[in-house]
C-alpha cells in the first residue's frame, strides 16, 4: 500500500533545514504532500505561487531521484482535515530544539484525539541545520544581511526581490 505524508508549515521561505527533512521524508513514504498554511491575514514575505513553485524545484528533483510523488499545496483548514482530504496517514515533522518538543507534544495530543489514523513522525534536525528558522532568514534578510547560508540559492533570490519591493 502507498503511504502518503503530509509536511505542513509555513516554508517563507524554504530553508535547507526544510530540505533536511524533506530528504528524509522520501526515504519513509511513497508520496510526500507539502502544505503550505494559508493564513487570512498575514500575508508572509514570499506569495504562495512562489513559495509553491521554490518548493517544486527544489524538492522536486530530489523526490523523483528517490522514486517519491511530490506534491505541493497550500491549505487553511484543520492539518487533519487536509491530511484527510489528501489521503495522508503519517504526518511529518522536524524537531530543532526542546521548544520545538513541547510545542509538537501538545499537537500530537491534540491531532491524534481528532484523528487517531494519523501518526505524527518526527525527524531530527541535522547539526549543520538545526539552528535555522525561516523568521530569523526574513529579518536577516530585511535587514540587508547574506541569507545564502541558510537557503536554497533560487530562495535567496525570491526573498531579495521580495525585500527590494517592500522598501519604500
Ligand atoms: P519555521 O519554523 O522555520 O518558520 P515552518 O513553520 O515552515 O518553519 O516549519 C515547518 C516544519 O519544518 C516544522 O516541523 C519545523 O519544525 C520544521 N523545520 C523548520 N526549520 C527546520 C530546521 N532548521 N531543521 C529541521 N526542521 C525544521
């Protein structure tokens, strides 16, 4: 039977630790969903055309050397509903720090009382990657410092042109 994971978060932008995990991800099921939360009122730095289509050619590649289906989407519903809607049964999860912990603990909980058939899996961050979050990329950035460190280059370039059109 295909298993299908779903990899939800916000990836504005996509980080190499959301690569991390992604790589990881294809090495346990057959189809990876990534779901981009939409949010009604913050509207984040990168569009969601462009966080969908940085996600695909990144990721892309990567899913297909492994023999992976990757799809990417965004959603603003319940994850448990869209993991319904997509047919997901594992869902996936990095793991940076004890914050990360706490915060996940109480999704478990609260996910696996509304949808048992849902298994949350969660993968460690890498040592090299762990201390990379997309918030602290976007102030970086906005502040006019080098964020090609910690992101995919065609991300580092989105995020640039995001930050040069803000400017007034
Ligand atoms: P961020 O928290 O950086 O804004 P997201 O909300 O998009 O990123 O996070 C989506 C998922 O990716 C979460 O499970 C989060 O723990 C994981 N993740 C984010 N950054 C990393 C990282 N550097 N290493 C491992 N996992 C990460």
């Amino acid at each position: 039977m295909a298993r299908t994971g779903l990899y939800p978060g916000s990836f504005d932008p996509l980080t190499n630790g959301h690569i991390d995990i992604l790589r990881a991800a294809f090495a346990l099921v057959d189809r990876v969903v990534v779901a981009i939360g939409r949010h009604p009122t913050k509207a984040g730095l990168l569009d969601l055309d462009t966080r969908i289509a940085l996600i695909q050619e990144v990721a892309g590649p990567l899913a297909e050397a492994e023999s992976v289906e990757l799809v990417v989407e965004s959603f603003d519903n319940l994850v448990v509903d869209f993991a319904r809607e997509v047919g997901a049964t594992i869902l996936i999860r990095g793991l940076r720090d004890g914050t990360d912990l706490d915060y996940e603990m109480q999704m478990v909980g609260m996910n696996l009382t509304m949808a048992h058939w849902l298994q949350t899996v969660f993968v460690p961050a890498s040592p090299h990657h762990r201390h990379i979050t997309a918030t602290l990329v976007r102030q970086i950035a906005t502040m006019g410092g080098d964020i090609g460190p910690f992101v995919p280059a065609s991300a580092a370039d989105a995020v640039r042109q995001a930050v040069a059109r803000q400017k007034p």
